[in-house]
C-alpha cells in the first residue's frame, strides 16, 4: 500500500530529529561541538549515504532550517553593544573581507576553473565565518562580552550585510547583459522595494509591538516572531531572492526593538533544535562520492583554506591595532565558511552563474571547514597563546615611562564599569593606580580622568612591565575574559610572588583555579550577589552585624564552598553554630497592650522565665541602667535586653501584645 505524503513527511522528520537527538547525546557526552555530529549524522542518512531521506526531500529540509537558523541569528545580533569597539571593528572587518576575497578568487579562478565572474562573488562569499557556530560558543562559554567575543561576533555582523548585498544584487549581475527595462524589473525595483518596506517595518514595528505586548502577552508575542520570519522569508522569496534572507533581515529589524530580549527568552531555547536541522540538512546535501574520489586533493585544499583564511583574519585585525594574541584568537575562531556562504553559493547556481557540480564542490568545502573549524574554535585561546609564546618565564625588565613615577601603587586591568569604579574610588583616596586597558576607546576615557595608563594586552609581561609590575602594592583584574584573567595572574604571581591579586570573575568554576594560580582574593560576581541577599534577610529578622559579618567571612574564607554545594565541615558546623547561639544585645519598645505594662521588673522576673537579662530601661529619652527591682515599666519604655538569639525571641514574645498587634521593635546589635 503506498503511504500517504504526509506520513512519508513524518517519517522523514522523526529520522532527522531522531538520529539528531541520538548523536548530540553521543557528542555532549564524548565533551565534542555536537555541530559537527550533525552534519556527519546528515551525510550518513542523506542521498549520498544511507539514502534514509530522498533528494527530492532535502531541499526542503534545508530551506526550512536556514531559514530558522538565519532568523535566530539575526535576532541574535545587534549593532549597538559592538559600537563600542570604534572603527577599528570596521576597518579590520573591510582587510579581512577584501584579503580573503582576493585570495579566494586567486584559487577559484586558476586552480578550480571558475568563471571570473562567479570566483568574484563566491571568493566574498568564502569570507563569511559561520556565526552559528560562533555565536554557540560564546555563549556556551559566556565569552560573548569579552573582547576577542565582541571583535567575532562583529565581524560576523558586517560579513553578513556584505553577504546580504552580494545578494541582493545578484538578479543584476545575473540580467547585466538584459534589456536595461528588463534589468529594473528584476533587479532594481526589487532592491528599492526592500528598502521601503524595511524602513516601513522600522517605524511601525514599535506600534505594533506595544499593541501585541499590552493585550496578546507571551503567546502573541512568539507567534508575532514566527509570523516576522515567515513574512521576511515570503516577501524574499517574491524579490527572487532567498527566503533565508528574508528571515534574517526580519530577525535584524526585531532586534532593534525594545522587545528584543523578550524575543530572544521566546525563541532562542529553539536555537538547537534549528541548529540540527539546519546541520544535518546541510550534511544531506554533501556528496560523499565526490570527496573519496579526491580525498588527498580535498583535504589539502580544505586545509590550506583554512590556514589561510585564520591567517588573513588575523592579519587584518593585528594591522589595525589588535594585539597578536587577540587577532589570533578572533582568526582562528573565524576561520569556518558561513551559513552565508552555503545560501550566496546556492543563489549564484540558481540563477545560472555556477554549474551543479561547482556547487556540489562548494557545498563539501563549507561542510568540512565547519567540521575542522568547530574542534578548532573552542582551543583558540590555547592556540594563540602557542603561537605568540607568551608565558610568565619570558617577563622583561625593562621599565617605561608610564608608570616611572608610581611606586606602591595599584595596578587595574581592565577600565570596564568595575574597573572604572575602583578607579575613581582609587583616585578620590588618593592611592595611585595604573590602568591596563586593551580597547583603546576606553584607554582614552582612563587617560581622560587623569589616570596613568597603559593601551596594551595585559597577558604579555612586556606590559605589565610598563604598568609598573615591579614596583606595585596590589593588582585587581577585572576584564570579562576567562582566559585572559588566568593568564595574568599567573604571570603577575611568577615575577612578584608577594603581590596582593583580586581577581574578578563571572563564573564558579574558575574561583579554584584562579587561587592556585596566584591569586589572593578571587571575586565571582554570582555569589557576592547570593552574599548581599542574605545579609539583607538577616537584617530584617534581626541577626547582629556581628554574626552576619562572621559568616560572610566564613564563606569567603572557604572560597565559597558553602554556596557551591560542597559538604560544610564539622568545625566549620560547629562555629556557625556557636556564632548563632552567641550572646546579643537588642532593644525592645513596650507596646500600650504589652503584658509588662505597669508591671516593677521583680513581678515581671524576664531572666527566670527566658534567661534575658535587662541592662537598662529607656523613659522620655533619659536611660536607667542597672534598672532596680521595683522599677514599673509603662507604656513607651525601650527595654535594653541581652541574651542568646534564643533567648531574646523568647522575651520578645513574653513582652508582645497577646492579640499580635506589636509595634516595630527598634533593634541594635553588638
């Protein structure tokens, strides 16, 4: 009995999902980016392997998932917080685009035999970095702030609007031997009516969403994000341009609304489930034939691709200033052909520019870079410290004039909103500091303030050096860059082992690391937060400072073991315990309807009945202390009460109205 469409449909979906759920469990678990399980697993079950899914199919796989993934991606992105970085993000961006192209074209044209017109538009397409695979590992590792995430996810950014208008002027390059009225219906009027109707959505985007917000609430407001990327995706489509694209500009232009947060908590726990299908559907396009047949020749080929293109990215961002570790970072995490890449290459074939066996060629390429550069990603910070040889071993003594006259002195890496505000604490005591900061917008900011500073990469000893390492009291990291923070204190700790280091770090994990490096104190900003709660609850019931201070010392002491889950030991039970059960001083008002009222101390006899002791009895502003006997407490009187904590809750309850209704203690510790 033939199935029906839809029930081939199912089976089709239950496979890829099915076998993508199976391997990204086997590749979470062997600790490997499950990126690269998917599109092995999509090889394997496409046309050219298994052929569980057949041609006719994959196509359709593909498109829908692009156009999920591209849509994330580009909701995911936003130009403001890389604004900060200044032109510099632009400049190496624009080298790295045009040295890439270049080369790209150089090989296409002469080795492959592209025509000069598609080796042009491929080569700017091979210069796209895959910004999901990125994008996945910035914020796996919570790097995405840190200033090598910022430089990658900018220049994937402009790598994308450089790949959107490659495609969006392709019908012309495709009709450029047309009628010129030809040439306008297919090409320009479609490109101006882009224009408008992005600039449309961009004013009426905000009406509409506070409308969706105030009355739809969190369901609107998803299907509201699902309808933006099919709409972008359709009218795409209806330019003769790819749907893909359109999802991705939908996704921009979301982005830059007040609801873009909102947006991404609703669609971005999506993100993998895209990511797969995506994936694997790129990996059912690949014609495993081809690349056994030529199996040396493509794996030199992707090879010498990639070390160039790391080296060219690199390259660019060390010739507009980076720092060499930095640029390497940045050239080996985008050393991938993008998504990008697969849609122009796909779009260049079907309006008739490459042949399908070009395009087959293309498609492996992509495929295997993004295998190589996914294992490759996550160890960019251990290769860049390989090649540029930066250790503690290789510090240089040589002095600078920056901080020539400093001795004593703190040094800050990093001019960041923590390291800004030490700074201006730093400076209003008049402790003299030094700054390290390695974005030069903020540099200027330091040097503006009047603050002695060093533009430079704090990793490398030649810059401590100039910061006045030597000569220093103390020295507080507080950059956002895992990595960088470890490779400081190390280096700090191996030329001056009696410096005092404060390190700052956003995650649990590096708090024990960061000690048996060197460190003296090491900040992580989820527990002081965790520290600050519950002091203030405290507080409120009453604990003493004494008791609150005791036992924040006690956490920090034991590197936040308590709040990490670890086992508390015996003796440190046993303080906690003793610091509870300590002695404290509290005062209690006496309430109208307090039992005590009009009662002498001797009738009321507090100490026999709770073991609290009054010191003293507050009348009209006047204290008693060693209050007699046969002193008659009234109404008003402020009761100085000593006792266990136990204790005292059992007096304050003797004293208290018996309906409840006590008014506010006033409370003192000691």
């Amino acid at each position: 009995m033939r199935r029906m469409p839809h029930v081939a449909l199912i089976a089709q979906t239950l496979i890829v999902f099915g076998v993508a759920l199976l391997v990204g469990w086997a590749f979470v678990i062997l600790r490997m980016p499950a990126i690269i399980g998917f599109l092995f697993a999509g090889a394997a079950i496409g046309p050219s392997g298994f052929g569980l899914i057949p041609t006719a199919d994959v196509g359709g796989f593909a498109e829908l998932g692009l156009i999920l993934l591209l849509f994330t991606i580009g909701l995911e992105l936003s130009p403001a917080p890389l604004l900060r970085i200044g032109p510099r993000l632009a400049a190496a961006a624009a080298v790295q685009i045009s040295l890439t192209a270049f080369v790209g074209f150089v090989m296409l044209h002469h080795w492959l035999g592209f025509s000069v017109t598609a080796a042009v538009i491929v080569g700017v397409a091979l210069t796209n970095s895959s910004t999901a695979i990125i994008l996945k590992h910035l914020a796996d590792r919570g790097e995405a702030d840190t200033t090598a995430g910022l430089l990658c996810t900018g220049m994937t950014l402009i790598q994308d609007v450089v790949a959107i208008a490659v495609m969006l002027f392709l019908p012309m390059i495709a009709a450029a031997q047309t009628e010129w009225s030809t040439l306008a219906a297919r090409a320009v009027l479609p490109v101006l009516g882009l224009i408008a109707a992005v600039v449309a959505a961009r004013f009426t985007l905000p009406l509409v969403l506070t409308r969706v917000m105030s009355r739809g609430g969190r369901e609107l407001l998803t299907l509201f994000a699902v309808v933006m990327a099919c709409a972008g995706a359709w009218l795409a489509e209806q330019a003769n341009w790819s749907g893909a694209l359109g999802a991705f500009i939908a996704g921009l232009l979301l982005a830059s609304t007040d609801a873009r947060y909102q947006f991404v908590a609703e669609v971005l726990p999506f993100r993998n489930v895209f990511n797969a299908l995506f994936f694997m559907s790129l990996g059912m396009l690949v014609d495993v034939s081809l690349i056994i047949q030529h199996a040396a020749a493509f794996a030199a080929f992707v090879a010498i691709a990639i070390v160039l293109k790391a080296g060219l990215t690199a390259g660019a961002a060390a010739l507009v200033g980076w720092p060499a570790r930095l640029a390497l970072q940045v050239g080996v995490g985008l050393c991938t052909v993008s998504e990008f890449g697969y849609v122009v290459a796909h779009e260049i074939h079907r309006v008739g520019l490459i042949p399908a066996d070009q395009l087959d060629l293309i498609i492996a390429f992509a495929v295997a870079t993004m295998i190589v550069g996914a294992m490759l990603v996550p160890a960019a910070d251990r290769i860049a410290g390989l090649l540029t040889g930066y250790h503690a071993g290789r510090f240089r003594t040589e002095s600078s004039a920056v901080a020539r006259g400093l001795e004593g002195h703190v040094i800050v890496i990093g001019y960041g909103l923590n390291g800004h505000n030490l700074a201006a604490v730093l400076t209003t005591t008049r402790i003299p500091l030094c700054v390290v900061e390695l974005n030069r917008t903020l540099a200027r900011r330091a040097s503006a303030a009047g603050v002695a500073t060093v533009v430079g990469d704090a990793t490398q000893a030649s810059i401590l050096d100039r910061a006045g390492l030597a000569r220093a009291r103390a020295m507080v990291v507080a950059i956002n860059d895992p990595a960088a923070t470890r490779h400081v204190v190390a280096q700090a700790r191996a030329v001056r082992p009696d410096l005092y280091i404060l390190a700052r770090t956003r995650y649990t994990s590096e708090v024990d690391t960061l000690h048996r490096l060197g460190a003296r104190e090491v900040i992580p900003e989820e527990f002081e937060t965790s520290i600050e709660i519950f002091a203030h609850v405290l507080k409120e019931f009453a604990v003493p400072d004494n008791v609150i201070e005791a036992q924040i010392g006690m956490i920090r002491s034991g590197r936040y073991g308590m709040l990490r889950g670890r086992p508390v030991t015996g003796a440190a039970s046993a303080e906690l315990l003793r610091l509870l059960e300590a002695t404290a001083t509290q005062t209690f008002l006496l309430d109208p309807a307090s039992p005590a009222c009009g009662r002498t101390l001797r009738q009321l006899d507090l100490r026999a009945a709770t073991g609290v002791t009054i010191i003293a009895v507050v009348r009209s502003g006047r204290p008693t202390t060693n209050p007699p006997p046969d002193l008659r407490l009234e109404a008003g009187d402020v009761l100085v009460i000593v006792g266990t904590h136990q204790q005292l809750d059992a007096a304050k309850a003797r004293l208290a109205p018996a309906d409840g209704s006590l008014s506010p203690p006033h409370v003192a510790d000691s």
